[in-house]
C-alpha cells in the first residue's frame, strides 16, 4: 500500500525557483522512482501552474490563498496537507509544519543560514522571517531536519537542535531523459556572444556570495599566463545584490539541454562560492565529465578528489586552480572518472536518505 507523502511546492511559484527549487522537482522524482512505496502530494498557493510543476509525477493540492499569504499561514495551520499524510515534508523553512494523519512524522529541510552569515544578501524583513522559523524549528521536538551539510548540521545543534533531530542527505542530478544540446547549437550560441573556442564556465545565480567578482579577477589572472583558458562564461539568473561581470561573457538563463551542452563542451567549470548549503552545478560539470573548480565552501564536492579545491578568499588560489585545471586530463577515460565520482549523486538516492530519515 502505497504511503502518502505531502511535499510543499510553494519554492516552485517563485520567479527564481534557485537550488530549493531544484531540490523540489529532484525530490519528487526521487519518491517517485520508489515504484509503488508513495504517492506525493504537492502542496501550493493559489495561482498559475507553473513551467517548473509541469510533468511533475505528484497529486497537485493547490490552497485559495496566494503565495505570501501561504507562508506566513503555515506555522498556524498546515493548509493544503492531505489527511492521510503518513509523511509531511516542508522542502523549506517556509513550511507547512503540521497536518496529515495523527501519526505522520513531520520534517523540513534547512539549506543554510545565510541570513546570518550573509547578513547583507537581504533585507531586515528577510533575516527576521528566518529567525522567527529558526525559533519554531528549535522548539519543536517531533520536527526532523534534513541538512545536506555536515557543518550545517553541527551549527543546528549548537543552536539549540537536538542531534537526534538531524538527518542527512545528498542531493542529485539525473538527465537520462534530457539530451544535451549539440556542439553545433553551443557553439553558436557561444559565437554569437562573440566566445569561439575554450571557454571557462560559470552556472548559477549571479549574486556576491556566489563570488562572481573574485572568479572574474583571477580568470584574468590565470588567463595572462594561459591563453588557451579562453574566456569567462556565465550562465543563470540574476539574484539577490549587485554583481561587477567585469569582461565576462553573461548569457543569462538558458534551457536545461544548452546547459548540459555548456558543461560538456566547456574548458574548465569554476565555482569558487563564498557560502553554500549544497552546490548542485559542481556535480552536474562533473557528471557531464567537466573539469571543475571549486571553492572549500562547496558541501557537494568537499571530498571529491576529482576537484581542484581552492580558497574562495583568494584570487591568487582561484587563478591557480583555474591553470592546475587545465593540465587535467581530457580522456575519455578522463572524463568518466570525474562522472563516476559522482555516480551515487542521484535523485533517487536523495529519496532514499529521506526515507531512511523518516523511519
């Protein structure tokens, strides 16, 4: 008999879906891939369906209220949570935090902490939401918490979150069902940005904490001693604060085959964030075979010995990863070691960390 899992899709109503949004859809398709074990009850506000719900495998359980409403509802009631829920999951701090059967294990899923050590990345009314749902998740004892990082875990329990309370978990990427672009499509789309060979690689939000402006002075750096880096691609959405792209190439949003097409075909992926919960796009370079960056503040691929780690803090570091990248393999043998370095990274595996949390 199958268990009923309520799932909040309220990150999927937002102009910018970012990471969480990610998680969402990633999450849902993990649950789904357990053949008969659930049925998902998308839970949302009021409104459009939007692209990023479409084709979703889940029972869509929409509330009359619109989406600032919804969440500041939630805490008091859990609107749109099925009855039968065994299982209600907030996929962020937004909630819901209750509702389903008298027995349903309840649990949120906290990213980061941002607010705090980012304090200048949003606003007072932002930073004041979080502390009053960071209050209410410290004081209820039956909510678990799932955190993809080991030190965001530590800090939680610091703050008052019972160790017992936290559970682990990884997130994933799966494209068996997306065909990347052809080398063709991306290298006119490159050309008619005026990018015609290698070129670095950049995929996310452009936002300061992502660390756009040192990455963009040490490809510089790097790029006066090895011409061959080509230049500095960025792709994504803008986010929250100003961000200087200096000389770099800024394509903005793209669709998810030219982004894998962007991955497969680049020179060197960097992503060299100052904070991070996750940090999904690492793994997809990988996957896609990349040779990768990455900053120490990069959860996903702290340990990945694929990786060229550098110090987010330093320009100087960040430029010699850039050229330690370069000298990397580019083998096809090359190639599947930096996917199969990730291979346990799936959605389903992602699915299977919640359902072992909820046991």
């Amino acid at each position: 008999m199958k268990r009923t899992v309520s799932v909040s899709v309220d990150q999927l109503y937002r102009r910018q879906p970012g990471g969480i949004g990610t998680y969402v859809r990633g999450l849902v398709e993990g649950l789904a891939s357990l053949t008969g074990q659930f049925e998902v009850v998308g839970v949302g506000p009021r409104g459009p369906v939007s692209d990023e719900l479409r084709g979703l495998p889940l029972r869509l359980a929409t509330v009359p209220v619109p989406l600032n409403v919804l969440t500041r509802v939630w805490p008091l009631v859990p609107l749109g949570v099925a009855r039968e829920s065994l299982i209600v999951h907030a996929t962020s701090m937004a909630g819901p935090f209750g509702g389903g059967a008298p027995e349903a294990v309840h649990s949120v899923a906290m990213h980061d902490l941002l607010w705090r050590d980012e304090p200048q990345m949003t606003t007072r009314r932002g930073i004041r939401f979080h502390e009053e749902r960071l209050a209410l998740i410290a004081r209820r004892e039956d909510l678990r918490v799932f955190t993809t990082s080991p030190n965001l875990a530590d800090r939680l329990v610091t703050l008052g979150i019972a160790a017992e309370r936290v559970r682990f978990t990884r997130l994933g990427v799966d494209d068996a069902g997306e065909p990347a672009a052809s080398v063709e499509a991306v290298a006119a789309l490159l050309e008619a940005h005026g990018v015609v060979g290698p070129y670095v690689l950049y995929a996310g939000t452009r936002e300061p904490r992502k660390n756009i402006a040192r990455l963009v002075t040490a490809h510089a750096q790097a790029r006066l001693r090895r011409l061959e880096l080509g230049p500095l691609v960025l792709v994504g959405p803008a986010g929250w604060g100003a961000v200087d792209t200096g000389d770099a190439v800024v394509l903005g949003s793209v669709e998810r085959s030219m982004l894998l097409g962007l991955y497969r075909d680049a020179g060197v992926f960097a992503y060299v964030a100052l904070a991070e919960g996750w940090g999904l796009p690492p793994v997809e370079a990988l996957h896609a075979g990349a040779r990768v960056v990455a900053s120490s503040a990069v959860p996903s691929v702290t340990a990945n010995s694929q990786v060229i780690h550098v110090d987010a803090f330093e320009e100087s570091s960040i430029a010699a990863g850039l050229l330690e990248a370069l000298d990397q393999g580019t083998s096809d043998v090359d190639r599947e070691s930096r996917r199969k370095s990730v291979a346990e990274l799936t959605w389903r595996q992602t699915a299977l960390d919640h359902v072992a949390g909820w046991q």
